[in-house]
C-alpha cells in the first residue's frame, strides 16, 4: 500500500469577481483596495507561492503550487482544496496536520485580510469553526489496509462505495480512497464534490443554530414581565445588533441556492462523477429542501426580531414621556416658588439673603429633579407580547 496525497479543503461563498482580486494577489501582492501594502507583501511571501494557473473546468479555477509542497485549487463560486503529494514515509496525522497548518496560518489569513472590508463572510459572522474532511488517497490498499487506518482515527464507519476507478471508506471526518485506476482527476473530482456538499450542509446547520441562540436571547429579554428604565436602553442596543446580523446572514442564504444549483448541474454533466453520483446525487436535492427550511426559519426570525424592536421601542417613548412629565413637575416648583414670593412679604432683594434664597430653590429644584430620573430610571415598564406556542415551530 502506497498513500498517494492527502486533501483537505473548504466552502466560502465567492463570485469569479473575487477571484480575479485573489489573482491579482498571487501574482503581485497587491489590491485595488485600501489595504495596507507592506502587509498584503508579507502575506503573500508567507504563502510561498511558486506558480500561480488560470483556468476552467466548468467553474474557473486558480491552481496554485507551493514550496510547501503543497497544491491548491481555488474556485470562482468559493470552493478551496488543497492537496499534499506525499514523498515520503507516510505519517498519517504529522502530514496532516502539516496541511491544516498551512491553510490555517498561511491561506486562510491571506485570503480573510484581501476581503477584510464589506460584509463579513458567513463562517466569521456564524463563528463558524473550520473543521476539515480529510481525505486520504491510497494506491494497491486492500480492504484491511484501509480498515486498519480507520481504526487509527475514528473506528466507526459510516459508509462504504466502490466504483471502477476507486473505492471509499469513509468515517466522519476522514475519508480513505483506494485509486485504482491511478487517475488523480477522477479522485479530485468527487474530492471536490464531498468538500462542497459537506461544507455546504455545515453552514446551513451553523444558520440553524444562530436562528435558535437569537431567537432564545430575544425570548430572555422578553420572558422578563417588567424592566426597569436604565436596562430599556441597553436591550434595545442588543436587539438591534441582533437585527443587524440577521439581515447580513439573509442575504448569504439567500445566495446560496444559486451555488447548490451551479454544482449539481456540472456534477450532473462530468462523467467522473456518474457512478458516484448514484450515491450522492440525491444530497443536491436534499440540500435544497434544507436551504429552503433554513430560509423559512430565517424569515420568522427576521419577523420576530422587528416586532422586539418595535416593542422595545415604544418602552422608550413612554420612558422619554415620563422624563418630560417629571421634568415639567420640576419647572411648575420653580415657578411656584418664584410666584410665592412675589406674593409675600419676605421678598428677596439682591442681598446676601436674596442670594442665599437663589441657591436654596436650585438646590431644592436640583434635588427633585434627581429624584424625579431616579425613580424613572427604577421603574418598572410592563412587556406586553402576544403569547405564542414554541412547539408549533
């Protein structure tokens, strides 16, 4: 048994206008935009970028190689794969590791700092943790040589497939492919295909749980029957950053089906893929099922949202109410004092009394004053929301 290469890779959603700025950058280290250009050098030597090939396979493609021996494919709708040629005894999690590392350290910064301004990308506004399928290419392995590595990471196996070019076990992160017909395109095309679809349904899951973290948050604040004055603006604050990212995520799930349907349609035409296809085909459907029940979720979300906002906000009015009745309470003393002593006796002349007086009443006026935001910031204001049933969703 001979282990041939190890690929791992990822899925961010891009367009083949990003890939051209990530051209430019291979080739020059530079980019039209503000970034800081002694950074955007030492980014780009870190990479240790030998070659860098334009091409289409379907999809345009940047095929990149590297001193670290490394090989990298970047599509124009997003999809990244790196591939390491083993040349060496084999040393199953060292060279690994070895692949990870570089595309945690060295690719991942680059690519993260060249698109640093705008929307953030989904995997940092999900906080998305990158976990890698790692996909073992092996040539002459026998059923027992691929079972043994599985029992070296992960002992269970999910599933088994076998066709005239490759066979596959799979765990659930590594993958263990038999090259058989010792043709690596074949192999890279359904390496491709498994990375998408697996980073795909990661997003769509990450979205899933966003929509229940925010959706509970937004229930905590609300679940609470009063609130005093000073907390009003506060949570305010929260449910319109909460409202901020929910309107940035839509918009990346509403792109999504667009990829879903771009992949499944060359997938579809590669003969590579047609064997394997009858395994996984049906996920391109399923998926899409999915996005549309994320999408779904997502739109109550935004509804739920905007009803706390509204909510929240005229909580805010009636406190700014309060405020001005308080503050008319304080005025309306002022003037009585000052007509109390137009009416008496004891009128205050510019003396050392008038002068005294003078302060007495803005002390007194001061202090009510006081009292009146004191009282208003520790009153308690009523939620009042329309009961729902969280089974129902």
């Amino acid at each position: 048994m001979k282990v041939e290469k190890i690929y791992i890779g990822g899925w961010f959603q891009r367009t083949t206008l990003q890939l051209s700025e990530i051209y430019d950058f291979l080739r020059y280290a530079s980019s039209e935009l503000k970034l800081d250009k002694k950074k955007l050098v030492k980014l780009h030597n870190n990479l240790g970028v030998k070659t860098v090939q334009f091409d289409i396979e379907g999809l345009e493609y940047l095929k990149i190689t590297t001193e670290d021996n490394i090989d990298i494919k970047i599509f124009e709708d997003g999809l990244i794969v790196l591939s390491y040629k083993v040349n060496k005894e084999f040393s199953l999690f060292t060279d690994i590791d070895n692949v990870a590392k570089y595309y945690e350290t060295k690719l991942s910064p680059s690519l993260n700092y060249l698109f640093s301004l705008g929307a953030p990308v989904p995997k940092e506004l999900a906080n998305i943790e990158t976990v890698f399928p790692y996909f073992i290419v092996l040539n002459n392995a026998t059923k027992k040589n691929i079972e043994e590595l599985l029992e070296k990471t992960e002992k269970e196996k999910y599933f088994e497939f076998k066709n005239k070019d490759y066979d596959v076990i799979r765990g659930d992160k590594y993958y263990f492919i038999n090259n058989k017909n010792k043709t690596d395109s074949q192999v890279e095309r359904y390496i491709e295909e498994q990375i998408f679809i697996r980073e795909f349904k990661a997003q769509l899951h990450r979205y899933l749980n966003l929509h229940r973290i925010i959706w509970e948050r937004i229930d905590a604040v609300k679940e609470n029957a009063n609130v005093s004055g000073k907390d009003i603006i506060k949570q305010t604050s929260k449910i319109d950053g909460y409202n901020k990212t929910i309107n940035l995520i839509d918009g990346r799930i509403n792109q999504m089906s667009t990829y879903l349907k771009t992949r499944e349609r060359i997938a579809k035409s590669d003969e590579h893929l047609k064997e394997s296809l009858e395994m996984i085909g049906y996920r391109y459907e399923t998926l899409g099922n999915t996005l549309s029940y994320i999408q779904y979720l997502w739109d109550m979300t935004q509804n739920y949202v905007k009803q706390a906002q509204s909510l929240f906000k005229d909580l805010q009015s009636e406190v700014t109410d309060k405020s001005i009745n308080n503050l008319t309470i304080v005025t309306s003393m002022g003037v009585g004092a000052s007509l109390l002593g137009l009416f008496t006796e004891s009128v205050p002349t510019f003396s050392i009394f008038g002068v005294l007086y003078f302060f007495v009443l803005a002390l007194i006026g001061w202090t009510v004053n006081i009292i009146m935001k004191t009282i208003s910031k520790n009153r308690k204001y009523t939620i009042t929301d329309i009961e729902y049933d969280k089974d129902i969703k």
